[in-house]
C-alpha cells in the first residue's frame, strides 16, 4: 500500500500497489478469480474450476502476511467485517452483500458502481453478475473496502481457443499443404558450411 512503513521502506512505500486482478484481465487471462485462505471449501472449488479451464487461469488468494503486512485483509478475516464487505459473487444472480437485515447490492451509476442499500432500489435497477462479460469482471477487480463490498469468487470465465489448440491447428495446415517436413533437409538447405 502506498505510504506503507517496513525494513525496507522506512520512510513509506512510494509505490502505488499494483492490482492483481486487473493486471490478469488485461493480460488476457480468461479464467480470473479471488479467494480467502482462511475459507478452505471456497478456496478448493476456486482451484478446481481454475484448474479444469481451458486457458490462461488466474487467481487470487486473499493470504495473512504476520511479517510485512500484518492483517492487510482483516475485512475478510474478521467476523463483523466480513459479514458487510464480502460479497459472493455467483454467475447469473445480483450483487448483493451485507448483513440479511441490512442487504446492499452494487448498481451502476452510469459507467461507475455504485453500493447503495438493496431496499432503496427496484430489482430490475440491480447488476446481475455475468462471469462472461469481462468488461463487468475489470469493474469488478477495482472494488475494495472501505468504499465498496470485497468481491469473492469468479469474476471471469470466458471459453474461446487456446495457444496449444492454435499451433496444433497451424501444424496440420502447414503439413497437409507442404507435407511432413524432413529434419535433416531442413539442416542441409540453404547456406551451409564445412568446418574441418
């Protein structure tokens, strides 16, 4: 965090923190999701659908540092505090957190999301989670306590072609067109030399 006092940074941290999320997202990573290490059955089905997708996964875990950053995510950790940020995120269903007598949901307010209490506004007004639309995923990386709930879970799941499946395709295209290649005419064509 900026400004943040340890051994090697005595006078406070210069550097603003990079945000892991969004950093993934755009790098293109099509499988992106946060977890808490303290929540061990969340955290296993995180990996396991990190695991079994089809390209670039990526995932976050929320993890304790007592050495250099002592409870940086109590807001998960706490019992009070994680019952008004953690908002679950699950494919297909509202943004909503908090307390179930006190439930607020995340909007938009034009292009910018907005917390406001659940009750306050119509349900048709709520976001509707979508794990495909990774527009909503990049939103949803810069939200962080105190301001806004703590998104847990899938954020992006995008199905598409990957890198092995591309250069398996490129192969057979180059060998139905050209044939099946020959190494050591490959080593003999061209300019080539004798050492003696």
């Amino acid at each position: 965090e900026l400004g943040k006092v340890t051994k090697s940074t005595p006078l406070g941290s210069p550097d603003r923190p990079v945000n892991p999320l969004a950093f993934a997202l755009g790098c293109g990573a099509t499988f992106v999701a946060r977890t808490v290490d303290r929540n061990i059955p969340h955290m296993e089905e995180m990996l396991k659908r990190a695991a079994h997708h089809k390209g670039a996964a990526f995932m976050e875990i929320l993890q304790n540092c007592n050495v250099y950053n002592d409870l940086a995510w109590n807001v998960m950790y706490d019992k009070e505090q994680k019952l008004q940020y953690e908002l679950r995120l699950e494919h297909g269903k509202p943004l909503l957190f908090g307390p179930p007598d006190d439930r607020h949901a995340v909007i938009m307010d034009g292009v910018k999301p907005k917390a406001v209490r659940a009750k306050d506004v119509a349900a048709s007004a709520l976001w509707i989670h979508d794990e495909t639309n990774v527009n909503a995923a990049k939103l949803l990386a810069d939200l962080f306590a105190p301001d806004f709930p703590v998104p847990i879970g899938v954020l992006a799941a995008v199905e598409g072609p990957v890198y092995e499946e591309i250069m398996l395709d490129q192969e057979q295209k180059v060998i139905s067109e050209r044939g099946p290649g020959d190494i050591a005419k490959l080593l003999t064509s061209g300019d080539t030399w004798r050492i003696s």
